[in-house]
C-alpha cells in the first residue's frame, strides 16, 4: 500500500466536494471531511483499511477498470452523474433540495463526489 | 462578423495526417481497455458553417433511430467539443460487453457510454494534442437520449460561425458496436489550430 496522504490536508478539506484517494488495491490513502461528515466514516476509521470492507456494494471491476484507463491514458474518467447511478450512498434528510453526484477518477486516483 | 480563417492544403494535409494517428492510438487503446477489436475509419475533415453542421449530421446518422449522444467539452490552447453518437441499441450492446450481463439497466448503460466516450477522447484529442506540443483539460461529460438526428439545437450553436468538423465511425464487429465521432471547433480556436500546424509545419520543414 502507498503511503496515505497527512492528515488534516488544508487543500483536500476545504472542498465543498468529497475526496478520496485510493491506490489500485482499493486501499484508502486519504477521506476528506466532506465525506467524514456526509459519511459519518472518519478519517481514522477508513485510512489504510480497503474500500470493499465499508463499501461492498460498489462495482469494483467497472472501479479498476476506470483506474487502469485513468493511469494509461493519464487523463480522468467519470462515472454517470445520474441519481440512479451514484458511487457511494449519501444519506440525504431530502425535502425539497436536490444535490447532484458525480464521482470521477483522476492521474492519482482520487476519486471525487 | 468574424474574420473567417482560411486553411491552405498544407494545413488540412497536416491535420488529417495527425487525425489518422489519433484514429490508430484510439483503436489500439480500446482494444487494451476495452478487449474489443475493431476499427475506426479515416477521419474527414471539413469546414463549414452551422447550416453545413447539421446537414452533415442528417446525412452521417440515421433519422429512424434514436440515439445516446454523449457531449464532453475540451478547453486549453485549443478547445472544442467531442461528440460520440451511439443508436439505443449499440448502447446496449456497449453495456452488455462491459458489465457481461445480459439486461444491462439504465445506470450500466449511460456508465458504459461514457467510458467508451472517455477512452475515445481522452486517446484521440491527446494524441493530437501532444503532437502539436500543448496540453488541454477535459470537462465533465454529459449524455443525453435523442430521437432522430437533430444532434445539435440551435440554442448551443448561436454563437458559432465556421466549425472545423472531424468525423469517424468505429466499428468492432464482434461486440456489434458500432458509432460516430465528431469533434468540433470554432472561431478563435480555429485560428489557434491554424497557428499551431503552423509550428507543426515549421518543425517537419526545419
């Protein structure tokens, strides 16, 4: 496994976005705070531990697929943004606002949300 | 009015050359990523105004069918728009090979369309991109369902006057996938291609 990323990370938690770093085993590197507050999984909890233990419902071939064409073509991937599509639930107290999801895979594998 | 850049036979020689390479690594890339073996056709390469646009489309893709289209915008020393037209049924096809199921829903086949779309422009506008020594950033892209052949609403194109239009059509026979791709530019960028094949020409000439 690569070495995770400092943690706090002043860049990576100030996004209004969430961000995670995973390496090709699906390992986690780094869990901003969007997603340890949207989550309820803390940083300490999901660093260095496998994606597939919190999160066994996603599809990790479609994932390495997208990370194996992320690192050969250097350039990023995206997932659908369609509600019916999303990477990781978000547990959302929904009345009247709609939030949109996208998740994409980038040159370091960070996978946003 | 814009002032309309003219491209010599040298220019258009130059991007077609550079175009069939960008074909050839997007076959090859596919075949990697994808394990589908297939095709792609030489690119054509024409310049034209919006009307010309959309009658090349009517022409290019099938009025009877309705179609995944999948837009993803480009941006950098050179910008434009990447557009790869599917029929609903490829589409299937498309996601009933990459997620080896029989029914594929809704979310596997608009997945799957996009990363088709994402090896085809990332392969093809990265090749010809780097051998005319810049770099550019892809956007998010975006697919929509439309029945017919109307590809292009007229809202999207008000502020167009010349449009380089760069088509093909990839075949991979095996996996009954089939589709168009056009990548289009206008106005100041046109300008810009036109600068940087000029640099392309001095290096070849130098």
């Amino acid at each position: 496994m690569k070495k995770p990323v400092d943690y706090p990370n002043i860049l990576l938690d100030a996004l209004e976005h969430g961000i995670m770093i995973v390496d090709e085993e699906f390992n986690v590197l780094y869990w901003n705070q969007w997603l340890e507050i949207n989550t309820g999984h803390a940083y300490s909890n999901m660093v260095g531990k496998s994606l597939l233990t919190f999160y066994p419902e996603i599809d990790y071939r479609t994932l390495q697929r997208k990370i194996r064409t992320t690192l050969r073509l250097n350039s990023p991937t995206f997932y659908d943004a369609s509600l019916t599509n999303r990477f990781i639930p978000i547990p959302r107290n929904k009345i009247s606002s709609s939030l949109l999801y996208h998740a994409a895979a980038s040159n370091d594998f960070s996978l946003y949300y | 009015m814009l002032k309309r850049v003219e491209f010599s036979g040298d220019h258009l020689d130059v991007l077609r050359e550079l175009m069939n390479i960008a074909v050839g690594n997007a076959t090859a890339s596919i075949a990697d990523l994808l394990q589908a073996f297939g095709t792609m056709h030489i690119p054509k390469i024409a310049i034209s105004d919006i009307k010309g646009l959309k009658q090349y489309m009517h022409e290019t893709i099938p009025s009877e069918s309705s179609h995944y289209v999948t837009k993803q915008l480009f941006g950098g020393p050179l910008g434009g728009e990447f557009i790869f037209v599917i029929t609903d049924e490829v589409a299937i096809n498309l996601g009933n090979h990459l997620y080896d199921v029989e029914a594929p829903n809704d979310a596997d086949i608009y997945d799957a369309v996009i990363e088709l779309t994402n090896i085809l422009s990332a392969t093809m506008i990265s090749r010809l991109t780097e051998e005319l020594n810049i770099k550019v950033q892809f956007f998010l892209p975006s697919t929509q369902i439309i029945a017919g052949n109307d590809l292009i609403y007229l809202e999207e194109t008000a502020e167009y006057s010349q449009i380089i239009i760069i088509s093909t059509q990839m075949e991979f026979q095996n996996q009954n996938i089939n589709g168009h791709i056009f990548i289009l530019t206008k106005d100041a960028m046109i300008q810009s291609l036109k600068d940087l094949i000029d640099q392309k020409l001095e290096e070849l000439y130098a």
